[in-house]
C-alpha cells in the first residue's frame, strides 16, 4: 500500500480501537490492521455451542468498559451499544445457602456484613466517594497525581495484600472471602503485596458504575467503537498478520496492540539489543480454561441473590481461594478452584433461544496448561447449584493454547498481558520514563502490557495515543 497515514495501529482489541480513535479525534489520519477476519481482539462473540447461543469468547463483563475515563465520554449509545445491568453486580455463595452480594447501594451491601459493616464503609466509602478524582490517575502510567491526597490514601489501602487489607478490617471468614472474590481477578497469589488494590478498584466501580455488560454480546461494544471511529474517517484492514514493518503503510507513528513476545517477533525495528533483552525477559501471568454452557434453564444457585447477579464468584472460604491462586504459580491445581461465573442470558433474552440460557466461566491455570479442568469447575458449580449439570445442553471448552490460537495476545492463557504484580503493575513493559515509547522513535506499544493493564477499558490505547501526538503532533 502506498497510501501515507499519520498513524498506524497494529490490532483492533480495545485499547487499539482506543488509541485509533483518540489520534482520528485530533483529525490524524489513521488506519488499523487486524490479523484475525473479525474485529476486536479478546472482546468478541460466538455461537460456540449450539445454534442461537451467543457466548463471548474472551471479555465477558464490562465494568470498565462502561467506568472508563476515555470511553464512557464517546457516543456509543449513537452507534448502537446497549448496556445491560443485572440487578445484583457479583455476588459469592457459600455451602450453607447463604451468599454475600456486591449491590451498586454500598450501604446495602454493608448491611448484610453485621460486625463487619463500618469497616467496609471505612474501606470504600471514601474511595466511591472520590472516585473521580482517582480514576485517571490509577489508569495512567507513574506520575505525580492530579489529586494527591487522595491518591496516597486509596495507596495506603491498595498497596498491602488482599490477606493482609481482609484480615486487618474484616472479623467474619465470610466477608473476607467476599473480599477475595473481587481481588482474585488479579491472578495474583492473594498474598501478594498489591493485590488488594484488584479487589478495591473492582468493588468500587460495582458500587459507582454497577457491572454491565453489552445487549447481544460482546462483539457489540467492539462493533460500537468501531463504527464510530468509522464515522470520524478511519480505515479498517483485516486478514492482515504483520510480520514485518515493511508490510505497513509510510505513517509517523505506528503502536501496536501487541505484547512482547508478539513485537520481538516483527522485523524492521530499529531496536537496540539492551532493549530486545529486557523485553524478552518480560513475565507473563497465570492463564485460564474456559468453559461457555449452552443450558435448558438458569444456573440453580440455592442462594436467590445468585440467580439476580450478573457475575457469580465461586470460592468458599479464604483458605480455598488463597490456595487455588497460589498454587497456580507453582504449576499447581487444587479440586477446589476460585470459579468466575458470568450469566447473561438471564437479563439478556437475545443471548439464547427462548426459554434456553447462556453460562460462561473459567478459573486461572497454570500458564501454558493444555489439561481438560471442566470436571472441577462444574463441580465447584455443583457445590453452590445442586442439579447444574443435569440442565448442560453443550459445553464449548478452551485450554490456554487454543485461547493463544484464536487471539495471539492471550500468551499461555494470560488474559492480562502479563502478570500483573508490583514488579509490572507501574512499570510495565519494561522500568522506563513512556512505557509506550521504544527505542525505535516512529514505533509505540499500545497493548495490556503497558499501564494500567489488562481489562476492556482502552487506557492503554488511549495514554500511547496521547505520547503519539506529544512526540509527532504537538502543533
């Protein structure tokens, strides 16, 4: 092609899209190249299992999709997103029939918690409170804060462990484990230093924004952002695997939706070899096997809030959870996994055929494990639903090599884009002043591997943008 862009971007997953439609509004002239036929890297939907089921492969809730600084200000709603709301945002059963629920009321949600209520008020009230104060900052690469103050006092709260924040504010096993829950989607060891900061961040946008999904699927909100980056002029490519600089068109500036090991791989850079080392040495995290059900009926949790949710998170005491996450970094399963539960169709009718139902879920694996976990999930699922394998109609399963195979970004089933520990929470991919920027001037990372990380909230995409015109644009 021989046509001149100011920009280039490499993937159309959400911080692609982002980052593509960032540089259009500043009126550059932009292009993006996608290897795979259908648009949007992990956030797309399927019929994986029976004819009318819609499943979505990768992303599934998209609370951050909806609380996202850069996305929640485009007019999506215009180009044909629907947000669903289920009733209850996440809920966590137990094996007695109880469960404790994630309401968008935080005090609701404190008055179910007895002794435990004021200490979860004094964990989250503030931060809901000052949320907008927090967001950008917390979905940006290290800086100096715009809202100090109330960044050193979310640190203070986010920096400990999970066990460490649950065990030093919450007296009742089942609170902590309720904790647990919302900061497992870390990936992390619960143990970890950081990792409650997962728990904090999820927890509060449940209570500011709720945890919606997309009406009809996934694939929706891709398709939403991509008509209207459309509408602003830019161009869309597909079927295109770049494996060389040389088969992109002249542009200023290209950034690429990609992780490490898939840049290293791409010829034409002008990369030093002290670079190409340290992002070589890049660490990626657990990964996940995935299951999508196509079912006759709603999961039967025995706790009715369960059923009102719209993620379930299965994991019946703390001891279970910190086990299963731990042991995962050591190549290690338990029989008794943490379980994240998302379950559509029972707020979105168009997800299956009347009367059928829709399930999706997974639980973090050792990265690069091919083995079949669809037994131990729906025995987990069992523990909190007595009678959900009997409704199974089809299952669609996916090991961490056949979810690397559909998106080349998910490396060993890391849906992340790298472990997200202290070492790459900041500071990813490598220590440097633009974590976007390279040595090679015209080339940036726009990827989950760059701050803030993974999830479907376009910051990635949307900070490299910004560094783009910085670099070759500022007028």
């Amino acid at each position: 092609m021989t046509e001149n862009y100011d920009a280039i971007i490499t993937g159309s997953g959400s911080n692609g899209l982002a980052a593509a439609i960032y540089l259009q509004q500043n009126g550059l002239k932009t292009a993006i190249f996608e290897q795979a036929s259908t648009p949007g890297g992990a956030t797309r939907t399927e019929e994986l299992t029976l004819e009318g089921f819609k499943h979505d492969v990768g992303s599934a809730i998209l609370p951050l999709g909806y609380a996202s600084p850069f996305f929640r200000n485009l007019p999506l709603e215009d180009f044909g997103l629907e947000w669903i709301f289920p009733e209850i945002p996440y809920s966590h059963p137990f094996t007695d029939g109880t469960a404790l629920s994630c309401y968008q009321d935080l005090n609701k949600t404190a008055d179910q918690l007895g002794e435990d209520r004021q200490a979860y008020l004094n964990i989250f009230e503030s931060i809901v409170k000052n949320w907008n104060n927090l967001d950008k900052d917390l979905l940006a690469p290290l800086g100096i804060p715009e809202h100090p103050v109330d960044f050193l006092k979310f640190g203070l709260k986010a920096l400990p462990s999970a066990k460490l924040l649950a065990d030093h504010y919450f007296k009742n096993e089942k609170t902590k484990a309720f904790f647990y829950g919302s900061a497992a989607h870390s990936t992390l060891p619960l143990t970890n230093i950081a990792s409650a900061s997962f728990g904090l961040v999820l927890t509060t946008i449940a209570h500011k924004f709720g945890w919606p999904f997309p009406k009809g699927g996934a694939q929706n909100f891709t398709n939403s952002l991509l008509a209207y980056y459309r509408s602003l002029g830019g161009e869309l490519f597909l079927n295109n695997k770049i494996e060389h600089l040389e088969q992109l068109p002249n542009a200023k500036a290209y950034l690429f939706d990609l992780t490490p090991k898939q840049l290293l791989n791409i010829k034409g850079f002008d990369f030093n070899n002290l670079y190409k080392s340290r992002m070589a040495a890049y660490n990626y995290g657990a990964g996940i096997f995935k299951i999508d059900w196509a079912l006759s009926e709603p999961i039967p949790f025995t706790n009715e809030n369960c059923r009102k949710s719209g993620t379930v998170h299965i994991g019946f005491s703390t001891q279970e959870i910190e086990e299963s996450e731990k042991g995962i970094h050591k190549k290690k399963m338990t029989d008794t996994p943490y379980v994240l539960i998302a379950q559509h169709s029972n707020f979105d009718k168009t997800r299956a055929p009347e009367g059928k139902y829709t399930a999706w879920g997974y639980v973090h694996v050792p990265n690069g494990s091919i083995k079949d976990y669809s037994e131990i999930i729906e025995n987990q699922i069992e523990r909190a639903a007595p009678g959900f394998k009997d409704i199974i109609l089809q299952r669609s399963k996916m090991n961490t090599v056949q979810l690397q195979h559909w998106n080349p970004n998910l490396i060993g089933g890391d849906i992340n884009g790298g472990k997200q520990d202290i070492t790459q929470l900041f500071t990813r991919p490598i220590i440097t002043l633009s974590p976007y920027s390279t040595p090679d001037p015209r080339v940036y990372i726009c990827s989950s591997s760059t701050p803030p990380g993974g999830g479907v909230h376009g910051m990635c995409g949307f900070n490299a943008a910004k560094k783009v015109i910085e670099d070759h644009f500022k007028n």
